[in-house]
C-alpha cells in the first residue's frame, strides 16, 4: 500500500466538496500530514479562497489550508498511476516472447463437458 508521505510536497488530486463546493478533484500540494486532517497549497486552493474574501491574492501566494478528515472525500496521488503503468508495462515486455502469441493463438478454452 503506497504511503500519502511520500506524496509530501508534489501535487496531489484532492476532493474537498465543502470547500470547493462539489466532488471533483483539485490539483493542490499536498503541505503536512497531521494525525487530523491534511494541509494543503495551490492555484485551486488560492483561487477558492479569494472567491470566499471577495479580494484578490498576490499572485505568488499560495497560502496552505487545514482540512480535517471529515471534509476531505478523496485524496490520490498521480504518481501512482504512473508508476502502476510502467509497472505493467514492464511486466508485459519481460514475458517470454511468445507466450503471449501461443496465448492469444489458442483461443478460449471450451470448459463445457460432453454428454458421456
């Protein structure tokens, strides 16, 4: 099972439905972990906030934002999804050559018995 540590400080998708007021994810970095909930940075985040303030934000301010457990829907980190792409990509083209050929080649097994 892959740590969200290790996500620390890179981009992660997150979903905050009352923050950002429905379930699709954000882009944002992700800032701390605390036993409670996660801190997180970003254009989204900044954007939301300068909608709630009604003002707008310097532009290279991207002020961190606490998140308890309870607001956050989801959380996925990209870089998984890579790294379970190349891993599937490895494992195919490490295959003995043919045997993915003799596979396709024999076609279905017919499990279905016959009448004796």
């Amino acid at each position: 099972m892959p740590k969200l540590a290790r996500a620390l400080n890179k981009p992660v998708g997150v979903a905050i439905p009352a923050f950002f007021g429905d379930e699709a994810p954000r882009n944002c970095i992700l800032v701390e972990i605390e036993t409670t909930g996660l801190w997180f940075s970003g254009q989204a985040v900044s954007e939301q906030l300068g909608d709630f303030e009604q003002t707008e934000l310097p532009e290279d301010a991207l002020p961190a934002v606490f998140f308890p457990f309870e607001q956050i829907a989801f959380v996925f980190d990209p870089a998984q999804f890579a790294h379970l792409a190349r891993g599937l990509r490895l494992s195919v083209a490490s295959a003995e050559p043919g045997v993915i050929a003799r596979t396709a080649a024999s076609g279905p097994k017919d499990d279905r018995r016959q009448p004796s």
